[in-house]
C-alpha cells in the first residue's frame, strides 16, 4: 500500500509538470502583482514619461551601481569567506567611506544630481572643522577651558574643551589648563571660578607641544590630503593642523571606532556625539565668524547643488560675543547678522549671473532643548513668535532637539504649545512645528511608557514635517496621518540615513527603514543633519539612498528633490519657481551623466591598471579564486559587458 501511495505521488507530481495551464496562471498573477507594485510604486509621477536622455541616464546609474556592488566592493554572497580589501556596498558608512570617496563612479554621479532643499540641518554643523580651526587661528582673543586639568594622557583622553571669545583685558593671562593649580569643578558659571578657567588658544598649543612632545603630529591617515582647505564635511580633512589642533579634530568628529566599537552604546554615542557639539560651539559662536559662515555655508550648497536650506540653530543660549568679546548679540541681532550675510552673498551671486543657483536664500527654524523645564520653553517660545513678527521671511518653524530617550516628551509641554498656536493664530502668524521624532529606538519619550512617543504628539500638534521618524512603522495608525494623498499633503519625514546609523538605530543603510516608509506612501526628504561631527555631505547621503536599497533608482532621487521644494516653507510662488529650476538643472544633470558616463560605465583599464584592488578583482587569472566556484562565469559575464554597448540599454 505504502509503496502504491508513492507511486502516485510521483506520477501526479510528474504529470503535474507538463500543466502549462497553471504555470501560466502563476506567472499572469506574479506579473499582476509586480506590475501593481510598480503602477503604485512612491515615485511613479517623477517616472512619467521620461525623456530618451532621463531613460539612458537611469539605465547608466543602474549599470555603474550593480559593477561597483561586485566590483569596488566585492563582499557578495559566497562560501568564500571576505577578503581584507572587501566591503560590503551599503555596510558602515564610515568602514565604506574611503572606497567611496576615492573609486566609486555612482558616488562622483551622487555629487552632480540636483538636490533641491535641504530642509534638516543643525546651524553649527556645515562647515569642516579644519577650516573652523583655522580660522580661531586668526582670532587673538580666542580662549579655550577645560572640564579638568590636563596632565597626562588619560586627561587628554577624559576632558572635555569649550572656546568662547573673550575681552582679553578681563582674563588673567597667567591661567594654564596644565597647570596643577587649574580649577576642576563642574559648574563654570560659578563666580568664584568663571575667570580662572580661560586659557588663551595660541598660547594653549605652545605648551600642548611641550607637554606632549612628538604627539598629534599626523592627522589620521585615512582623512588626511593635500590640497586647499576642505570645502565640506564630507570631504578628506586636508588643512595642516598643529598637535592641539590635531587631538581637539578627534574630538569634534565622530570616529569610525567611536561610531562601531563592540562596546559602544545608544546612550554612549549620543554622549559622545554631545560632547563634540559643545566643542564646535564657541569655534562659530562670535560675530565674525556667525557671518562668514552664512556665506560659506551657501557656497557649500550650491556646490553641492542645493538651491535653498531651512538651518536649526539652538537659540537657548540668547546672545554671542562680539569681535572683541566685550559686547553681546542677542537673538534678535543673530538674525539680522543672518539676513545681512544671506543678502551679501545673494547680491554676489547676482552680480555674477548666478543667483539661479540659491535662489531663495535661507529660513531659519526655532530650536531649543526637549530638557528644560516648563518656564524655559514658554520664555522661548515668546521669542520666536517675537522673532517671527520681527523677520517674517526669516523665521520659519519651530522644533526641539535633544536625545529622545531622555526627558522631557513633546506632550510634556502641552500647555505651552496649546498657548503657543492660539498666539500665533491670534496674531496671525504661521510658524509650523518641525519636530524631532521618532529619532529612537525605545520610542518611550524619555519615559518608561510608550504612550509618551513624541510621534503622538507630532500628529496631535499639526506637525508639518518631522526629523527622522525612524521609529513611525511602529504605529500603523500614525502612519495613516503621514500619507500623502489627494485629500491630503501627509507630513513630511526629513530623513537623516547617516546620523540614524552613527547614533546606532541601525547598523548600516540596508537596515534603515526609509524604503519601507516610502513604500506606505510618506513623502520623505533626504538631509545631512549634522555633517561636521559624521564627515558627511548631502551628496554621501543621496549615495547611501541609492546603495540602500535595489529597488532606488534615477527617478528615487527626482522625487526626493521634488517633496523638498513641495514640502519647504517657501511661498507657493517660491515653491513653483523652485521646481522650474529644478526641471532644468535636471535636465542638465541627465545630460551630462549620459556624456560623461555613458561611453565607460565601468572603470577603463587605466583606472584598473593603477588600483591593486580593481586589478586583483577582474585580473581573469584570479577570478575563479575570488569569486569561488562560479568565478569563470563571472569573468565572461563582465568582459562581454565590457564590451557591449548595449549593456547600457537594458
């Protein structure tokens, strides 16, 4: 009987095999399922009919994407286990950033595609910090302090440093971090401390190079270059930096060993992560420097072809020092420090035809702290409505900053911002909230209870937009508010891959949400939050988004920037005048990815002949041994692309 049973299972399976009728349905129905997806897919209106020229550039995109993911690098799904050289595309950002930098064609592409807003960026955090320290070079009255007196390396190690620019005349000349009669003490407001902490900048490096001979002579290997300053955080460190220079630099930038260490935590990396921020502070925090960096900072966008950018300063702190450190500017003055830098460098631009480039200037968005008590946050919200009424073109939002697994939640504040929208509403003006949320894993609101998650109350306050949102999947209910549909625009998410990976929400680009968020129907933005401390540029951040996930392509990004004007706080005419720009330096940039690259898609044989690297991945003597068993295969498989041109047009 057993042995009949299995007879027949074999016969039927076997004549099973021959009904065509059912194979067919299956393929019809996987075809209705794939072709649903993409008649549905997140970015169909930046696909609709597309040029000839949009078509081959896309095509080019795809094609240099899939032979660096085997090629640059290599790590690709084998029994063989990783070579030292190999990389995993879309691994650690920082473990990937060198290969990036330096051999990736997709990424050279990522530097050329239109961006159109940047819409989530910390004020203090565009600029590379050489450049910044340079510049304190030419500041006399630069000072620095630390948290404790710096004797040995395991001090050096533990401090933590703060500048700030100062009257010289009320500093007493003779103060010295090394000394062992430097003060240590945690609260430097402290009248009885407060003047004997400052030690001048210039002559601090003279005795770090004496109390530290032959130390911090070198920048890392991996960041250094010769060359001009850096015009971007994203960009290898190239400015010869002094010792004290050199070990502050590892301070003030995430590490790739800060950023993945076994041992490093949540919690750790936000520490760390403040630590840096309050180092940069005092380096832009004085009037020279707040209004040359305006006119840097938009230098930097239109290099990296962002046409407008909404900045988040931390305005809790309500005034900076004057030149020579003996006046204060209070918010109110910043802004117009802001607005007179904004109008220089527009005028320039317009001089020299450009003002298409950044047309629009910047806007700024209200940020304070989620830690401060209820008093704090209602003195500061007066103030930006205060600064809304003052420069209505300037001040465009408002937001709170902080990590969100410590106090306080937004509902925390919930009279506050009740008061603060009847106000505005009263007085009729608009400053949309733009908070942080969702920027965590335990999504709790610096509590124990889930109830608390700052997403609640993003939806229940009208948010427009949110940064990050990496926590929203979460709540499916929550994520029906953030759809974009025909009776409503959604709210924004201002993605942030990088900083989600640094700050540990996930280990690599892979494992961010984004294309699951984008998937469910969220318009999204891409953004470089906080470049000085992760050695990022928005141009890293649209190449991560399209090592990310196979499923990203030309059209991905055109969409992206598109939902970056759509959702910006410029006026609607701004807003239709951005998109016109947009469409022609699209063009443009379709244009010049079909010259530039389509004749090679892969690295020419020169290109391999100088990189021991490409060399020992397509040498066809090694390929066997690289790829493993299907080595040989793979080798054709590349010289027939190679020299097919038609490889192009698939």
């Amino acid at each position: 009987m057993a042995s009949e049973s299995k007879n027949n299972v074999h016969l039927i399976f076997e004549a099973s095999l021959e009904d065509d009728k059912s194979i067919t349905n299956y393929a019809e129905e996987r075809e209705r399922l794939v072709e649903s997806e993409r008649q549905n897919a997140w970015d169909r209106e930046a696909r609709y009919k597309p040029s000839s020229q949009e078509e081959r550039a896309a095509n080019i995109i795809f094609a240099i994407r899939e032979w660096e993911r085997n090629v640059i690098f290599g790590n690709l799904p084998s029994e063989t286990l990783p070579k030292k050289d190999d990389r995993d595309m879309g691994g650690q950002y920082l473990t990937n950033k060198e290969y990036i930098d330096t051999r990736s064609k997709l990424f050279e592409i990522s530097k050329m595609v239109p961006k159109g807003a940047l819409l989530h960026l910390h004020f203090n955090a565009e600029l590379h910090p050489e450049l910044l320290l340079v510049q304190a070079r030419n500041t006399e009255n630069m000072y620095i302090r630390s948290i404790r007196r710096i004797e040995n390396e395991e001090d050096l190690k533990e401090t933590e440093m703060v500048f700030s620019v100062l009257d010289r005349k009320t500093v007493d000349p003779s103060i010295n971090i090394f000394s062992d009669t430097y003060p240590t003490c945690t609260n430097f407001k402290d009248e009885a401390v407060k003047d004997k902490i400052w030690m001048l900048w210039s002559k601090f490096q003279d005795e770090f190079e004496r109390k530290f001979p032959g130390k911090y002579k070198q920048q890392e290997p991996e960041t250094f270059r010769e060359g001009n300053l850096p015009s971007h955080c994203g960009q290898p460190a190239v400015a010869r930096l002094r010792p004290a220079e050199n070990w502050l630099r590892s301070k003030m930038v995430l590490s790739e060993k800060e950023a993945y260490d076994p041992d490093q935590t949540v919690n750790g990396v936000w520490a760390r992560f403040n630590q840096a921020t309050r180092a940069f502070k005092g380096l832009l925090n004085y009037e020279r420097a707040y209004t040359e960096y305006i006119g840097m900072a938009i230098d930097r966008f239109i290099e990296e072809k962002i046409m407008y950018a909404e900045l988040r300063p931390m305005l809790l702190d309500k005034d900076i020092p004057t030149n020579d450190g003996k006046g204060k500017i209070d918010n109110s003055g910043q802004m117009q420090l802001i607005i007179d830098a904004v109008n220089e460098k527009k005028r320039q631009l317009k001089d020299a035809g450009r003002l298409h480039e950044f047309p629009f200037g910047l806007k700024i968005i209200y940020c304070t702290p989620r830690s401060i008590p209820p008093s704090l946050m209602m003195r500061d919200m007066k103030e930006c409505i205060e600064l809304k009424i003052k420069y209505p073109d300037l001040i465009c939002g408002f937001d709170l900053v902080g990590a969100e697994d410590r106090a306080f939640h937004i509902g925390y504040y919930q009279k506050q911002f009740m008061a603060f929208k009847k106000t505005c509403k009263t007085l009729g003006v608009e400053i949309p909230f733009m908070f942080h949320a969702g920027e965590t894993l335990l999504d709790t609101g610096g509590s124990h209870d889930p109830a608390n998650s700052n997403l609640y109350d993003a939806v229940a306050l009208g948010a427009k937009r949110i940064g990050h949102g990496f926590a929203l999947l979460k709540h499916p209910k929550l994520v029906e508010e953030f759809k974009k549909d025909g009776k409503k625009p959604g709210i924004c998410i201002e993605l942030c891959p990088i900083s989600n990976e640094l700050l540990h929400l996930c280990r690599n680009i892979k494992e961010h949400p984004y294309p699951q968020l984008l998937a469910a129907g969220i318009p999204c933005t891409v953004n470089s939050d906080n470049p000085s401390l992760f050695s990022n540029s928005m141009s890293h951040e649209f190449y991560q988004i399209m090592v990310g996930a196979p499923t990203m392509s030309l059209y991905s990004w055109k969409q992206l920037a598109r939902w970056s004007i759509d959702y910006s706080c410029l006026s609607e005419k701004e807003q239709k005048e951005g998109h016109k720009y947009l469409d022609e330096s699209w063009e443009q940039f379709c244009h010049d990815v079909v010259n530039t690259y389509g004749p090679s898609v892969m690295h020419t044989d020169e290109e391999i002949a100088r990189d021991p690297v490409l060399k020992d991945r397509v040498d066809p003597a090694k390929a066997a041994a690289y790829y493993g068993d299907d080595g040989e295969a793979r080798w054709k498989s590349y010289t027939k692309k190679r020299g097919n041109k038609k490889y192009l047009e698939l």
